[in-house]
C-alpha cells in the first residue's frame, strides 16, 4: 500500500528545480520525446517542456477502443493530479482505476509536477520562468492531447491532497476549461495557514517564497494563486470538497502519525491533542473554510467532512464517491 503522501515521505523523492527560465514557451514548443507502454491501457509521455525547464511525464490512461492513429475520435477528459510528490504514476498503481467500467470511456490524464511545485507558475523573484508548472499542464500537455492522443474539450479534474489544490485552482482561473472539480484533502487556501506552506518547504530545503512571493508584499500573487478568492467563478462549475480532520478514522490501520515539521509544528496548538494528523487538520480547515465561502457565492458544493488522516485510502474512497458528479460533467452518465 502507498504510504500517506507527507512532507517526510517526500524528502526521498526531491529533486533539484531550476533556479531560472531557459527557453521560453515562445521560443521552443513542447514535445513528446519517449512513449512506453505500460499496460493496455497505460501510457508514459516524457515531454520536454520549455515550461518546466526540462523534461516532464504524463500518465495516460486510453479509453477501450482509443486509436492513436485515429484524430477523427474525441475523447472527454479526466485529469487526476498528484500531491506535492507529483508522482503521476499514483492514480494507476493505487487507486485501480484501470478496473472502474465508467471509465472505459474516458482518456484520463496524470502528469507530473516538480517536487512541492504548487500547480504555479512559479513567482521566482519577479522574473518568472520554471518551473512554470501551470502552462505545463494547460498549455503543453493540453496542445499535446488534443493535437496527437484524441482529447476533447469537456474535462473534469480531481486531484489529491495538493492536486486537490490545483484541482480547484485550475478550474477557477480557468472558467469554462473545466465542467467540474473534486478535492480530496487539498491544501486549497494556503493564505490560511502560511506556515504550513512555509515549514513544509523549508523541511524539504525549498526556498517557499520562489512560488508566490512574500505572502505580506506580494499578497495579491498569493491571492490570485488562492482558490478562496476564486468563488465568483466557479458559480457554474459543480465542485466536491472531502477532507479528514487529522483525527484517526475508520481507514487509519494500521495509524501512521505525521512526522514533526519544524514550522509545520507550531500550528499543533490551534488543534485539539487527538489530532495526529496535523497536515490532514491544517486540509479540513482550510477545506471547510473554501466550502463555506463557496456556498455563499452560489457555487454548486458537495462536501463531505469526517474523522480520518492524510492518507491514500481515503482519497481512493473519495474519488469513487466524487467519480459520479465529475463523469455526469463529462457526459458520461
């Protein structure tokens, strides 16, 4: 079983982020430099992507009957996001999607994102450039699909923990570029609780401040990235909001406590001591405090708020849960 996806477990996946842009998107186009096939229906994309100053991967699962020689074909969309791990390969190896029949009809989409990328195009100091992790997803990968792979233009996206994030994030900046978005313990209002974001990253040697800036001189960076501040736009976009509330719940077995963050740590006293999942407590409240915000707005919010931790098996629960809203989207049901 994957081990909850936490600030520790991802120090053994860090990779080093370019410290400046390269080429930029208009001067060089992404392109698929490798394709494996992993199983029937999984296929690997490398991308080398000016956006990310470098290579990226793409996790695709074809639908039955997908022809990649066919272009006459469109598929409708599903992007599944990782965590702040960005390992795309999660969704296909611990959710068993490939098994789910509702989406024998759909091309889903998993690409990758730098270590703790934040789904942004990173602030880098005013200067911009990679990892430009946005234009990645919705620019190269996008023009990809729809160019060589058979995608349409109606397209869900659900994402886990910090996907959760971008899964919002993405469909609010964007109105109309999705129909619909699910959440499943995202870290989705980061102006919340600076601290998680900041202790997160300075406990995987990130310098935080490279994605959106100061959160105090450059709060309007902050708050253009923040999906809280994006309800106006998603009143026609129906939305699933779950998070846990770091307690031990139902699927915790055996219970793996979160490792101490030194940062992180400091937000241990807001919460009750039964807590044992402080990354799941700082995701319920700010996944509470976004569903509030949205049901004033008028946006279309299903939510679901319970007793667990910030791991894997109940993101797997809440992605069947949430599957049904997210294919009707898609025309799918």
């Amino acid at each position: 079983m994957r081990k909850r996806t936490t600030f520790a477990a991802l120090t053994a996946l860090l990779v080093s982020l370019p410290a400046s842009a390269a080429a930029s998107p208009a001067e060089e186009k992404a392109e698929v430099i490798e394709r494996t096939q992993i199983r029937d229906r999984v296929v690997d994309l490398t991308v080398k992507s000016p956006a990310l100053g470098g290579n990226g991967k793409v996790r695709l699962m074809t639908p039955e009957g997908w022809n990649e020689n066919d272009r006459s074909k469109r598929w409708p969309v599903l992007y599944l996001l990782p965590g702040g791990d960005g390992d795309y390969t999660a969704f296909t190896e611990q959710y068993d999607i490939e098994n789910i029949p509702e989406l024998r009809d759909v091309l889903v989409v998993s690409p990758n994102m730098p270590m703790f990328g934040f789904y942004s195009n990173w602030w880098n100091n005013g200067k911009g450039g990679a990892p430009a992790v946005e234009d990645f997803h919705l620019k190269e990968v996008r023009t990809i699909l729809e160019r060589d792979y058979g995608a349409g233009t109606r397209r869900a996206v659900a994402g886990e923990s910090q996907g959760g994030y971008g899964a919002l994030k993405y469909a609010g900046k964007h109105p109309g570029m999705f129909r619909a978005a699910a959440s499943y313990s995202g870290f989705v209002h980061p102006i919340q609780y600076v601290k998680a974001i900041s202790g997160g990253a300075e406990y995987l040697k990130i310098d935080w401040r490279r994605i959106w800036g100061d959160p105090v001189r450059q709060r309007h960076i902050w708050e253009a990235n923040d999906p809280y501040h994006m309800a106006d736009r998603l009143r026609d976009t129906p939305v699933y909001i779950a998070s846990g509330d770091g307690t031990p719940g139902e699927l915790d077995k055996p219970l793996e406590p979160d490792p101490i963050i030194p940062g992180l740590q400091d937000l241990a006293v807001l919460f009750p001591k039964e807590v044992v999942s402080l990354t799941e407590a700082v995701m319920g409240d700010e996944s509470r405090t976004v569903a509030h915000r949205y049901i004033e707005a008028g946006v279309p919010v299903t939510t679901h708020f319970f007793r667990g931790t910030h791991g894997p098996a109940y993101w797997k629960r809440e992605l069947h849960t949430s599957l049904p809203m997210l294919l009707r989207a898609l025309g799918q049901r």
